[in-house]
C-alpha cells in the first residue's frame, strides 16, 4: 500500500522523533512539508540542527496551514486539540506517524500494545526472530519511528511497540500479528476514562482480517474482550491457566501450545533473574514467535540468554546486602504493581513524579503487603500522601540522590531498594531514561 505525496503540501505538527522521521521521509517523496511545534526556536536549538533539507518549520505554533493536503499528527499531540478545529472542517485529513508508515511499507507487521511489558516484549520478539535467522527491524514507540524502517524495509517482518496515542490517528494499520499485553490505568490525563484508554488499545486489531493473528492475554478480562468481534485468528498467554493456543506454565515449565498439543520450551527453574520477573512478557514474545514459526529450540536458547531492558526492573547493584532496582520505566501504577509483586522480601520504595490521574488508592493494600518504607519524589507527592494517610512511613525527598540516601538509611540486608515511579518523570528528569540513569549514577555512589 502507498500513497502519492509529491507536490503535496503536508503540516508535521511536533518536532519529536518521529515527526522529525516522517517530515525527512515525506520529503524525500517529493512532498512540501512543513514541520510546527509548540515551542519556540530557543527551547528546540538542539532539535532544529536535525530538520532535514527542504523542510520548512514554524516555531510557537501547531496550528496547521490552512491549505494542508494532509496532517502528520505526533503521538505527543491530543487528536481533540483545538489547534485541529479548522482543519477537521475542512475535511484534511489528519494521520499519524504510525499510519503515514504504513501506507509505504510493503512487509508484514508484528504490532504490540497494553499498558506495560510493550519495549520488554517487542526487544525479545525481535531477538526470537533474528536468532531464527528471519530478516526483521524493531521499531515503533520503543525509540526508533516506523518511519525510519522504510529507507531498508525487512524482508519478514517490522515489530513495532504502539501506543495508545498513535493508535488514535489510525486508519488502514493492519498487523500480520498483534499483541495486547494488558491494561490497567494509564494516560488518563489525556484520555479521561479507561473505557476509552480501552477502545483505543482495542482498535490494533479493528483492520485485521482472517488471515491475521491476534495474541491476548488470558489472564485480563478487559483485554480478552478486545477479541471480541475481532476478525483475526486468536492465540492466547497465560500465567495461570491452560490455553489452547499459545503459551502457558504447566508444572514449573513454559509450554507452547498448538491445537492442544503441548511443547515444553524451558523449565522456570532455568530462568535467568532478569527473566524470571518479565514472565508475563516472555509468555506473549513465545506466542507471538511461535505464530512466526520460530522452533522451540532456538526460543529456549534466547530465553536462557535473556538481560532485560535498561530501566524496567533492572539489577543496579548490591550495597551492605541490599539490592538496588532500577524500574524508571514503571511510568503508571499498573507497572508499579507488576514490579512490587514481583519481589517477596521487604522493599524500600522510591515512587511518585507528574501524576498521570492515577488512583494510588488501588494499591494500598499492596503496599502494606509488600513495602517496608517509601521514598516520596516528584508533583505527586502530596496527592500519595493524602492517599497513604498516615498507614505507611515515609519520607519526601527533593532530588534522586536524596532519595537514594534516605532509601539506603531504611534498608537492612536482605532488602531491595527499588525505583518504580508509578508516574510521569517531565516534572524533575528530561524523561524516564534520565530518571533511570540519575538513580543509577545516585546508587554507583553509594559506600
């Protein structure tokens, strides 16, 4: 599928990566391309030395020209902004990234989405499948725009992470497989309910036809019904349950399932540490390889050698006995929820940041369960302290490093100190990968 964009007059709206990506390849096309963002030349200095040739860019707005052919829309950019009122009357039609890709890539696409687990996942499917000897590219929400596949497309398979965001400008995306992981509350300062945070997650699989494979996790009942009324052939993950098709543990192993038929993959004895908290995950990556062909034999061994991401639930280091684990990637407290439960000693939490309209609430029976102490950072940290009404000891801190010594203060051997942030990191870090590193860098200074 393509679609003809020379002479076109196209508006980018966001300088981010993958409004950078799609405003160099649109015009590589031949299109006039115009990028806008809200932000004024100053703030963007080091962004503006990446715009490419012939692309024009108007600073301190996203209002669109008038005359737009077409809207390139980053996922950063509400689709209900008003800045889009005009535009929408007129009848432009406004895609994004996600979508504009698509149209001119040629090979299959392996799409996963939910709430957590998404990079965690989409990385081990593209490892499974490169170690299968298939010729792929990784790309999407996890860093690197879909529009960057296209200057040398894979002959088998795109696997692209997607998030909420882009899956609001879809038209025509249509995965050869999908994936939703999950779903627990999230963005809801953009997308104000979780039943539309929901029909969102849910419109990944709204193109796919019969020949089409959507993978859901079991275990979710929100996610099984976004099977519901869909086209594609579904396979399933589950940690506690039997599947007929997909992945499952049975007796202390993971096991493929085929019509019913069971394969045995690894024991979860012979997991590494790294994967024996991202099981869920593994589940979904070893459902989505095996609908890609990949022989368990090759799964067991990628499985085996398999080191995590950097910031989700990453092992930093040990101090008097006490581990330190990097999880700044956990940005909403379903994230939060899966790091806690996935530890059975005494935690040290470090959490909060630019709330995200989470309701804290859910998790204080967890809390009183699992954490010994908390570490309280960031916006948030009056709306978690309302919520913790005195039940928990805690501390404020107004940077990393403090928060780290005032963790390290309450840890005793045996302890895991832990950052998992449950919230939005852009009110003290750059992003989340800031967050991870100050942590880290805050823990290597520890004696």
């Amino acid at each position: 599928m393509s679609m003809d964009v020379k002479g076109k007059k196209i508006s980018v709206l966001g300088m981010a990566r993958s409004g950078l990506s799609a405003a160099d390849f649109l015009s590589r096309q031949g299109a006039r391309v115009t990028l806008f963002d809200n932000k004024t030349l100053e703030q963007l200095k080091e962004r503006a030395t990446l715009v490419p040739e012939n692309v024009t860019v108007c600073y301190g707005s996203s209002v669109p020209h008038k005359d737009s052919d077409l809207i390139i829309l980053s996922p950063g950019i509400d689709i209900a902004s008003p800045d889009l009122d005009e535009a929408k009357q007129n009848g432009v039609e406004i895609i994004g990234e996600l979508e504009m890709a698509f149209r001119f890539f040629n090979s299959p696409v392996i799409a996963i989405s939910g709430t957590n687990g998404k990079s965690t996942t989409t990385v081990l499917i593209g490892d499974l499948l490169k170690e299968a000897g298939l010729d792929i590219a990784v790309g999407g929400n996890i860093g690197t725009p879909f529009s960057d596949l296209l200057a040398s497309p894979p002959k088998d398979f795109a696997v692209i992470e997607v998030s909420s965001f882009q899956l609001e400008t879809i038209r025509d995306f249509k995965p050869a497989i999908s994936a939703i992981l999950n779903l627990t509350p999230d963005h809801l300062d953009r997308h104000q309910t979780l039943e539309h945070y929901a029909s969102l997650k849910k419109r990944l699989t709204e193109n796919q036809q019969a020949g089409d494979v959507l993978v859901l996790n079991t275990d979710d009942e929100r996610v099984v019904a976004m099977g519901n009324n869909s086209r594609a052939r579904q396979a399933r993950f589950s940690l506690t349950q039997n599947v007929e098709q997909g992945a499952c543990v049975s007796n202390g192993t993971i096991v493929l399932n085929k019509n019913g038929v069971p394969r045995e993959v690894i024991s979860l004895d012979a997991l590494p540490l790294s994967a024996k908290n991202q099981l869920e995950n593994i589940l979904a990556a070893l459902t989505v390889a095996d609908q890609a062909s990949v022989p368990v034999e090759i799964m067991k061994r990628v499985i085996q050698n398999f080191k995590g991401l950097e910031h989700r639930i990453e092992w930093v280091r040990a101090v008097g006995g006490v581990d330190y684990v990097n999880d700044s990637k956990g940005t909403n407290l379903g994230a939060l929820e899966k790091s806690l439960r996935g530890f059975d000693r005494p935690v040290v939490l470090i959490m909060g940041g630019q709330d995200k309209g989470g309701d804290f609430l859910t998790l204080k029976p967890l809390f009183k369960k699992r954490v010994k102490h908390m570490v309280l950072i960031g916006e948030a940290r009056k709306k978690i302290r309302a919520t913790l009404n005195g039940s928990f000891t805690y501390e404020d801190a107004g940077s990393m490093e403090e928060a780290v010594k005032v963790a390290q203060a309450h840890a005793e051997s045996g302890d895991l100190v832990l950052l998992s942030p449950g919230c939005a990191s852009f009110d003290m870090f750059r992003d989340y990968e800031d967050r991870g590193r100050q942590f880290k860098e805050s823990v290597n200074r520890l004696k």
